[in-house]
C-alpha cells in the first residue's frame, strides 16, 4: 500500500534493478517462445524489484491474482540504454518513473521523454524481447527455492537502494 | 471426412494456426507425390475415396485446394469471431482498448487475400498495442504484422536465431502487406 509514503525521482532507480511486467498468455503452449511480440507493451507499468517480487506482479491494480498470466522483466539499464542497444533511439528516449498506486507501492511507469512513432515502438518492444528475463511462464510456479533467491534479491536492491538514500541524504546536509 | 492432400506445394510447414493439432485433417507426404486432392469419406461403413480431379493442383490458379482453404479460413473466421463476442481479460485488467470493428475487418480482409496463396497464420492474437498481430513463421523468421485500431499498419521480421530485428516498416494498404507476407513465405 502507498500509505503516504515517499515516491521516488528516477535518481534512486538504479541501473541493475529489475522492472517486472505482466504479460498476457494468449495461444501460448508450454515450449513455445515467450512472450510473443504482440504481447510486449510500449506504454508499460512496471513493478520495481526493490519493492517487488515477479510473483506479486501477478496481481492486477484490482488486487486480483492472475496466475494465467506470465511475468517479464527487465533491467533499468536495458531502458534507459535502448539507444546504445538500437540505434534508432535518440539519447534519453526513455526513463522510468515510479508511480506508487494505492494497492502497488512497487508500481513504475515507461517515461517517453520524447515522441516515439509506431515504428520505433514496434522496435523498442522487439529489444525488450530479445532483453527480457523470464521469472514466470502462464500457468507456472516458482519453485521455493526461486522465491527466495525472489526475496533475497528484493532485499540485496532495497539494501543498495538504502544505502543510496543515505549516501544522497549525507551529501545534502 | 479426412481430406488427403498429396502435394507439397501447400504452405503447411510454415506452422498451424493457433492449434497443435489440426482436426479431421490429415498430411500424407509420400515419396512421390500425386497431383491431386482426394477426400476419404469414411461415415457409417461405405468407405468411398472421391478422386476430386477438378482440384488438379496448378500453380497458375489462386485456389486449387478449396477444401483446405474453405478448413482454415473458417477456423480463422472462428477466432476472429471469439475475440469480437469474448473481450480480452489482459486487455480490460490493464485497461487497453479492444481491437475494434476496423481492425477485425482488415484482420478478415488480410486472411481471405492470403488465404487465395494457401498461406495462413501462424497466430492471430490481440495485441497489447490495440488491435490485432498476426504472426506468420519461415525459416527461423518471424513477421509480426500489426494491424492497430487507428487502421494503421505495420510489419517487423525477427529473426529467431539471431535475436535481431532484420526488417520493420509501415505499410499503406492490406494489398502491398499482403505482398509483402507473400514475398517472405516465398524466400
């Protein structure tokens, strides 16, 4: 829950954390390449893995859990570099903002700082293909062991995301 | 009714739409391929083959195979009706528009054209972007083709081993796409 709490500029999203996304299943079968390309959004909401585990993002803004549906993801770095990946971005396309929702503290927004056609969406959504991780397939379960490697990764981010906070609050006194 | 086809020029390798299995059809590839489609009607115990010489296989014609064309064109019709009667539950819990009347009827317009070649999709699905995606499969390629509500259309080839994009492009009309699947399930 947001609950009041703080919401943070794009400054402490850090390039090796993970932004994890819902992906619908459609005709997918177990084997298949996953996600098809039609089911990659340009205009995509994230949840931020200091504040998330890809089995959360499972859950919709309705707090309904969708356990037919897969989850992606992919690293900050990933977006904010789409340029040095394809060239047809300009510098600075794109960023992340995080965006608390009542029920989705985790939750982050795809920035587009500049216009983007529906052929360069068709691009960027193609490199997210080609860069996503793929913690949940439709249907499946994380296994106990990768939900702790799940929540001991959530915690080794907000551990580093602390840490910067702190260093940031140091500097400015 | 099995229906037999004994030819190889039929597009079936470039991957069955949205089904693993195809019923009430059969592919029997021999060593030596007849030219001819052939329909086994085997209800109740009277097993008669009909030789359908009329369907002699041309390449010249646009629609030598009716059987196989009329079998996927309905399946496709069928989908595409499913999704007009059955809103997408991904599309309303992130709040997406459904493909609307303007990308199913081009979504129709694509199928029939294409269907005169004997080429079918591989998948037919509503895409996140609104509207429809249509993927069609050749050689390690795929061709994503993106017909969006706004009526705008689009194409981008992946290639799967590699992990590249090697075309992506708008395109003005349904006949130049039509075109331009035609020419890569030809490559």
């Amino acid at each position: 829950m947001q609950k009041g709490r703080k919401v943070y500029s794009p400054h402490f999203i850090l390039s090796f954390n993970y932004m994890f996304a819902r992906c619908p299943r459609n005709d997918w079968e177990s084997g298949e390449d996953y996600p098809n390309f039609g089911q990659i959004r340009s205009d995509q909401s994230f949840n931020w893995s200091v504040f998330s585990i890809p089995l959360w993002t499972r859950f919709t803004d309705a707090q309904e859990y969708r356990d037919g549906y897969g989850v992606i993801g992919y690293k900050v770095k990933t977006i904010r570099e789409t340029h040095i990946i394809n060239p047809v971005f300009e510098n600075d396309t794109f960023n992340i903002l995080h965006k608390p929702l009542l029920n989705n503290y985790s939750h982050c927004e795809l920035a587009q700082l500049k216009e983007v056609t529906k052929k360069q969406k068709r691009d960027l959504r193609m490199t997210f293909k080609h860069k996503c991780i793929r913690p949940l397939y439709p249907l499946k379960d994380r296994s106990k062991t990768q939900l702790m490697f799940d929540y001991s990764r959530m915690y080794l981010h907000r551990f580093v995301f602390w840490i910067r906070i702190a260093l940031s609050t140091t500097t400015q006194e | 009714m099995n229906g037999v086809l004994a030819d190889q020029g039929i597009n079936y390798d470039k991957g069955i739409f949205y089904s693993p299995t195809i019923e009430y059809v059969d592919l029997q590839l021999t060593s030596s391929p007849v030219k001819y489609l052939w329909i086994d009607q085997d209800e109740g115990t009277d097993q008669t083959k009909c030789d359908l010489t009329s369907q002699e296989m041309d390449t010249t014609k646009s629609s030598y195979d009716a059987v196989v064309k009329k079998f996927f064109v309905e399946k496709i019709t069928k989908k595409i009706q499913y999704l007009q009667s059955h809103p997408d539950q991904f599309l309303i819990d992130e709040k997406i528009n459904q493909p609307n009347e303007l990308s199913f009827n081009y979504t129709f317009q694509t199928i029939n054209k294409l269907a005169d070649w004997n080429i079918f999709p591989d998948k037919l699905i509503p895409s996140v972007e609104e509207g429809i995606c249509l993927n069609f499969k050749n050689k390690g390629k795929v061709l994503y083709f993106e017909i969006y509500n706004s009526g705008d259309l689009g194409y981008i080839i992946e290639d799967t081993y590699l992990h590249q994009t090697t075309e992506n492009e708008d395109v003005p009309s349904i006949d130049d796409m039509v075109t331009k699947i035609k020419d890569f399930i030809a490559v």
